[in-house]
C-alpha cells in the first residue's frame, strides 16, 4: 500500500489538474429566467431575496393595513392621484395637515367626496386634530352611516374602522360643529395587495415556474401574471396560498413576456403581511431542459434491466435455504442484473477497520456477524443468472463524520479490500459492478468527496478492472435550491476523480407537489416528474465525463396490490404501477441511461410508508404475491428483452412509440398514452408504422392475454391504445 499511494496520489494531482480545466460543475443545471432578472416590490426590503437561489431566504412585504395602503395610489381611494383633489389630507403623506373650514347646510363644517362609481370599502382611516368630534359617514343613496368617530383625545393618532364586509358607497362625509385639520383621510377600496414584479430586460419564453411563495392565512389569494409591457398583465394561474414546498406551475401553453408578477391579497387585517421565499421562470421544458437526443445502444433490453433485491430476499436466510422458485428465481424472470444494498456496517464494526473477507470465506464471519459469508448469499444470485451490482451503504447517521479517523485512508482500505476479494482480476468474480456509496446525503458539504477518493482508488488498485461508480446524485437543482439535502452532484464529485469512475448514478421518481403542497406520484411523462432529471444529469456527463455511462439504480413506484394497502399521498394504483413502470423504464433508456434497476423487488413487511410499497410483488407477510406490476414487467422482458431500442416514433401528448428489434430480424413497435388516468382507458389513434403489423400484444399484467394477429382495422394503422404499453409485430416487407 505504501508503494502504491506514492505512485497514485502524483497520478491522482495530475489527473487533477487536467481535468480541473475543462470540468464544469453546473453543466447539467437549466439557469432559470429569474437568475438574470431586475425585481421590484410593493414594499418590503430585499425583494432579491426572493430570486437569490435560496429556498430559506425570502421577501416580507410591509403591512397595507392599518396604514400601509394610504401612500398606495392603487388601493387607496381617495388619494389625490385617484380623486384629483389637492391637499395634504389626500396626499398620502400622514404628516402633513389639511383645515377644512367651510359649513355645510346642516351648520356644521363638513367635506363629502362623491365617488363617479359605487366604491367597495373595506377600511378607513383618518389622522387629524380636532376641538370636537368629527363623525365620518358613508352615503349609499339616502342612507348615511356613521363608521367613525374621531373626537379631541385621539388627536395625531391614526384611527380606523374595518367593516365586517366589503361597503358599496356613493359618497363619503367628514362632519363637525368646529373647524377641524386631517392629516390624512385614507379609504381601502379593494383587497389589499402585495407581491413583486419580475423584469427579464427583453422577451423570453414562459412555460414553467415554479415557486416557493407560503404565507401565513391572511393571505386568501395569489395570482401569477404575465405581461410584455408591464402594463397589460394576463393572469395565468392562482396559487395555493399556503402552500409549503417549492411547487411547479405547468403553464397551458408557452407565452413570450417580458414581465413576470405574483401578488397576494391579504385580509384587510392590521398588520398583515405577505412572503415569497423564490421564483424560477423557465421555458416549456422546464428545470430539466429538452430531452435528450436518442442514440442508439448496443446492449440487448435484457442486458439493461435490473432489480433491487438485499440479502435473502426478505426470507431473513440465505438465499441457498430460499423455497424453489423464489428469491433470485422468481426475479430473474424480470431482471438479468441484480443491485444489493451492501451495508458497511455488515463488515466491519467502523469505517476505520479494514473487513478481513479471507476470514469471512473460511466460515468466520465479520467482525459484526460471526454468521455473516457475502460469498454464500452472492454465489446464488450468479447461479441464478444475475449479473450482481452492490451499493456499499454508509450515512452520516450510521457512521458520522467522528467514526472514519481518516476518511480518505480508511475508505481507501475498504475498498482496497473489497475489490480483491470480490473482483473478477484477483477475487472471486461475484460482483461486476459497485458503487462507493448509495445516498450519502447527510453529510456535510466536503467530507464524501473525501471518502469517494478514497474508495474508488482503493477499489481500482484492487481490480484496475472492477466498474465502479460514484453513490446517488442530482444535476437539476443546488442544495436549498429546490430541496434541502446534500445530492446535488456539482458538491460531490470532484473533477480529478472522474477519470477513474465508470459512469455515473442517479435516482429518479416520478414525484412532484401538487398545488396544495402534497408529495404526489404523476405519470412519468408529465413535465412535473422527477424522472426528468436524468436529462441533467445526462449533460454533466457530456461535459465532465463524455462517453462514459449513465445508471439509473433506484426508480419505482409505490401501489396497493397483493393483499396490501398503500394509503400514503404518493401511492399510486395497482394498474398504474405496471403500466407507469414499464413506460418509466423505457422512457430512462430511451434517454439513455446504460442500465435501469426497480426498486423495490417487494413491499417491505412494514407500515405503510414512503417506497414501502414499491415492490413488484407483496411482502414476506403475503408471500411475495405477485402484483400486477410483475406479470407486465415479465411479459415484457420475455416478449422485447431480446431486442434493442432502436428508433423513436413519437413522443407526444396523445401518444409515445418505440421502435425495437432483435438478433432476429424481429421488429417491434411499442405504443401508448401518455394518460395520467387509469391505464385501461382506451383511445383510438391513427399512425403510420414502419412496416405491416402482423400481431400485436397489451403489457397490461394479465397472464391470460396474449398476443392477437392484426385484424383489418389495424393494418389500416387504426389500434386501439391504452395506458398499457402495446406491443406490435411488425415486417418490414
């Protein structure tokens, strides 16, 4: 090892500096509109806090109500700008004074202003200095009402009243025996207001926004405006005022704006006030960007789908002691790869000991399990026929910061070890491909940079040959940009050690926040999902990594099915599972990901939570009954697990197709609706395929179906498409 450090780490600086150069930690990030942008405020300070990049941060606007508003030409009535009376007492200015001296027919000095149209009053104010009570009245027609009375001890200060709904008036009157000065006579004529206004210097085009804007429940409503001059303003949307998270807004179509305003509009409570905490704009494709373009892969489907399993499969043995058909056996039938969460803690007892797997061969387990032989339970999943990917799981919970006395060196011995007994080169060949980390999250910015580079040089010089890839990450937002944990990729992995990865690692769901704020799943072609970020990640890759592969390790989706109930916001049906599953995985390889893994293999046996019931089958509970999802998934993999991706037919919103074919001469057509609805609906389409359709299949899960030669009506290119993938023989001749 000493020999080795000394030649790696010169090699490892040099690397450094080369690709130091041309590396560009954002590259796969879309800049939001709002990055370049000017922004006012109603009032408030710092409303660049509501742009700054920085979902913690935000803007507080002042408070119209009780005095906010008087300076407000747009909420305050009787503002001179609005009335075009001249004087201190309208001139919003609360400490400059108007005498009114002149008596009216009834012996008292008095001042009424007629409105040119009914005024819908919601607050009033008056500042004055008086010798005896000035009673201000609201005159609809014949009725007059006294709301206010301002009488010598309230003298400088501001007085008001709030009706409890909003007054229509034709007239307001100031009435006293004795001569009186205002200071200020103020009116609210409309719902109190408050936002920004986002200027982007020239016309762009507005597709998505997205916003973190929670305010407290004064706020009763908000809008979002577009416009080009920053007169004329058409509203596109109204937002849920209370929202908590950072949600995304999917305009109906593109507009071509230059301005951008969100308001609130308050109670007309006293000292109400309104937040915006961040605004993004984008174009129609959103923080994700365009979609990839398609580059034709090598690899056959089968050689690209995989399944998340752990050890024994949920039987809690080894899975040598599994029931027939079971375990690796019963996945194989979806899956040639198999990914397993291979926990760190399982070999040695702190990251700071080296794992001794010759002791572990020989029967003597780990140090924190004397039962413990990885061999053992890996041996069965290649016997199987699984190629097998482990993830070495470790956390800032399971081993914070304290517990590696030097994260580099102790990750670097790890590894080291790792390789050489499970590498193809030196070991015993049972893992093909492993990945320093899974998500490693929770650590603090700087400290798993340091174990990756450990680790990935100790797993090359123990297998120069071993694939290895880096744990999770994102490309799409920065920490606090849009989420608060640490994945963003640009803080994980350092230029210098790109060179020795192999490609690199995302996980992706379909999971947005409706407008309330729930976490909800949407179909994998809604331009809110998740999945989408592998288009970010993707042109990291380009820029950082060229040539090098994409994995997507974890995508899924949590349903109800096998006796087992998913109650949670983001659960999905059993019909959905199957149907947005296998367009989820064609969609990921179709933007190029190298090889796709589901998670989970079953439901967990466990209370309902989040990627509990991710599984393609049911728990250990119910005896890993089969859900839909697992026939559909089977189907597809015995039916197209042959053939390769070769074309993109469509890509729309009424309807996706994808060309494949195999070894064979064998070509296929893949069809459905891109529907949020459930998968069994059914739409009629017309397409033109590129070839005679000879038969066609529906993946829709049930074992009973199969395939059904092509009728009259479909050689015509009339078919009728579900939410269920459809697949279609076809000749070429």
């Amino acid at each position: 090892m000493i020999t080795y450090r000394c030649f790696l780490l010169p090699l490892f600086f040099l690397i450094f500096s080369i690709s130091y150069a041309r590396f560009n930690p954002d590259a796969g990030r879309v800049v939001s509109y709002t990055e370049q942008a000017q922004v006012t405020a109603t009032s408030g300070a710092n409303p660049k806090l509501a742009i700054d990049n920085d979902t913690r941060t935000f803007w507080e606007s002042a408070s119209p109500v009780p005095e906010g508003y008087i300076n407000r030409p747009d909420l305050n009535g009787l503002h001179k700008l609005n009335t075009g009376i001249e004087g201190a007492a309208f001139d919003g200015n609360l400490n400059t004074s108007q005498r009114f001296a002149t008596k009216g027919k009834e012996g008292l000095f008095t001042f009424t202003y007629s409105f040119a149209k009914d005024a819908a009053v919601r607050h009033i104010a008056l500042k004055a200095q008086v010798t005896a009570t000035v009673k201000v009245s609201l005159i609809r027609g014949s009725d007059k009402t006294t709301v206010l009375e301002y009488a010598p001890n309230d003298n400088y200060s501001l007085k008001t009243n709030l009706p409890h709904v909003a007054v229509s008036i034709d007239a307001i009157e100031l009435a006293c025996e004795n001569p009186f000065d205002v200071f200020e006579l103020a009116m609210l004529v409309k719902d109190p207001y408050e936002g920004i206004v986002l200027d982007f210097g020239n016309i762009v085009p507005i597709g998505q926004i997205y916003t973190r804007h929670m305010s407290s429940d004064f706020v009763i409503r908000t809008t979002v405006e577009l416009s080009t001059d920053g007169k004329n303003w058409t509203t596109v949307a109204e937002l849920f005022p209370q929202a908590i998270p950072f949600i995304p807004l999917i305009l109906n179509r593109e507009y071509k704006v230059r301005f951008l305003r969100i308001l609130h509009y308050l109670k007309p409570a006293d000292y109400a006030k309104a937040v915006i905490w961040e605004v993004k704009a984008y174009d129609r494709f959103g923080p994700y960007g365009k979609p990839i373009e398609f580059s034709n892969n090598p690899k056959r489907i089968s050689e690209r789908m995989g399944i998340n399993g752990i050890w024994g499969w949920g039987y809690n043995t080894y899975s040598d002691n599994l029931p027939e058909g079971s375990g690796p056996y019963l996945f194989n039938k979806v899956a040639s790869l198999a990914r397993n969460y291979h926990e760190l803690l399982w070999d040695v007892t702190n990251p700071s000991e080296v794992p001794d797997y010759a002791a572990m061969a020989d029967g003597k387990g780990t140090k924190p399990f004397w039962w413990l032989n990885w061999d053992r339970e890996y041996s069965v999943w290649k016997q199987a026929g699984l190629k097998v990917s482990s993830t070495i799981m470790f956390t800032a919970r399971t081993t914070p910061t304290h517990s590696w006395s030097d994260p580099a060196e102790n990750a670097r011995k790890y590894g080291f070890a790792y390789a050489r007994h499970f590498g193809k080169s030196y070991g015993n060949g049972l893992i093909d491909l492993i990945e320093a980390g899974n998500e490693p999250w929770d650590f603090p910015k700087g400290f798993y940079p340091k174990v990756l580079i450990g680790m990935v040089e100790g797993l090359k010089q123990g297998d120069p040959k071993i694939k290895v890839l880096p744990g999770a990450f994102q490309a799409t937002f920065r920490q606090y940009e849009g989420h608060e944990e640490n994945h963003y990729i640009a803080d994980n992995i350092p230029a210098g050690i790109t060179p020795l990865l192999d490609g690199l690692n995302g996980h992706f769901y379909s999971h947005t926040f409706d407008r309330t704020g729930k976490r909800v799943t949407v179909n994998p072609e809604d331009p809110r999902s998740g999945l989408h970020g592998i288009r970010n990640l993707m042109r990291w890759r380009d820029a950082n990594m060229p040539g090098k592969p994409v994995y997507i390790t974890e995508y899924g989706f949590d349903s109800q099915g096998g006796s087992e109930d998913c109650p949670f916001s983001e659960c999905i049906t059993e019909n959905q599972q199957a149907a947005w599953g296998l367009r989820t995985a064609m969609i990921l390889l179709r933007q190029g990901a190298e090889e796709v893994f589901w998670y989970f293999y079953a439901n967990e046996f466990t209370y309902p939570v989040l990627h509990s019931r991710s599984g393609l089958t049911a728990s250990v509970d119910k005896a890993f009954k089969p859900k839909v999802s697992y026939y559909a998934f089977k189907k597809f993999y015995s039916i197209l697990g042959n053939s390769r991706l070769e074309r993109v037919l469509a890509e729309t919103d009424q309807l996706y197709a994808y060309l494949f074919r195999n070894d064979q001469g064998n070509t296929y057509v893949v069809v459905w609706s891109p529907t949020m609805d459930d998968p069994k609906n059914e739409v009629m389409v017309q397409m033109k395929l590129p070839g005679n359709p000879l038969s066609i299949c529906y993946l829709d899960g049930n074992e009973q179906t199969g395939w059904i030669k092509a009728d009259q009506d479909h050689k015509s290119g009339t078919f009728r498409v579900t939410g269920f993938p459809l697949v279609i023989s076809i000749s070429d001749k």
